[in-house]
C-alpha cells in the first residue's frame, strides 16, 4: 500500500511540511515519486518515519540521525556502533524523562496551592472529610 505526504502527516499527526522536510533531507529509505512526482510512502518508509518522530522526540539532531542511517546503510558490522548510539540516547532522554517528572512536581504542588486559593470552600471540606 502507498500514502501520499497529506495521507502520512495526518497519521503521524505532524505537518505536510515536516514530512516533506524529512524527505528532502534523505531520512527516509524506499519514499518513491508516482508519475505526477509526488513523494508516496510504503509501510517500510512509514517505519522509518516512525523512527525519525521517536528520535526527534527524544531530542536527537537531524545530523545524529543523518549518522545512524548513514550506520544502517553501511551494514551489519555498524551494528556495535549503532547499539552504543541509541544507548547514549537512551540515557540523555531518561535524564530529560526524569528532569520531566521533577518538573511536573513543581507544577502539581503550584497548582494544589492555586485551587487552595480559588476554591477555599472545596478544600476546607476535602480536608474535613480526610
């Protein structure tokens, strides 16, 4: 099955322009062109795509990533120096994660202290009730 860029920004949820971005920087293997010339994806290029979003997500550089598929495609012996690649990511986005949750503390007690101060009337009874 093929997909258009429309057909695949809607899927992953990004936009047309972040597809196409993706595409013209070669990050995607196997995006062919149908005979009006527009870029149309298989499921093979929807897995790479989905790679892409999750290192971007995790805050990997377009170059990182540029590195790891220039990995791939060298072969089976990059294997070691793609696994240490992810490794060292994996550990700065479970730093991130971590940093994330501190964060999201913060927030939540802010936010306990602001409800206290809208609505005096529901905690004085919440806490009547504990």
């Amino acid at each position: 099955m093929s997909y258009s860029v429309k057909e695949v920004a809607e899927m992953f949820r990004i936009s047309p322009h972040t597809v196409r971005y993706y595409t013209d920087q070669e990050l995607i293997p196997g995006v062919t062109r149908d005979q009006n010339g527009r870029r149309m994806f298989d499921d093979a290029a929807l897995g790479w795509l989905r790679t892409i979003i999750a290192f971007r997500t995790a805050g990997m550089s377009i170059d990182m990533i540029r590195h790891y598929l220039d990995l791939y495609n060298q072969g089976e012996e990059t294997i070691p120096a793609r696994y240490q690649l992810l490794v060292k990511q994996q550990q700065i986005t479970r730093q991130k994660l971590d940093d994330l949750v501190q964060q999201m503390e913060v927030i939540n007690n802010k936010v306990q202290s602001y409800n206290g101060w809208i609505h005096p009337a529901e905690n004085t009874q919440n806490e009547k009730g504990q």
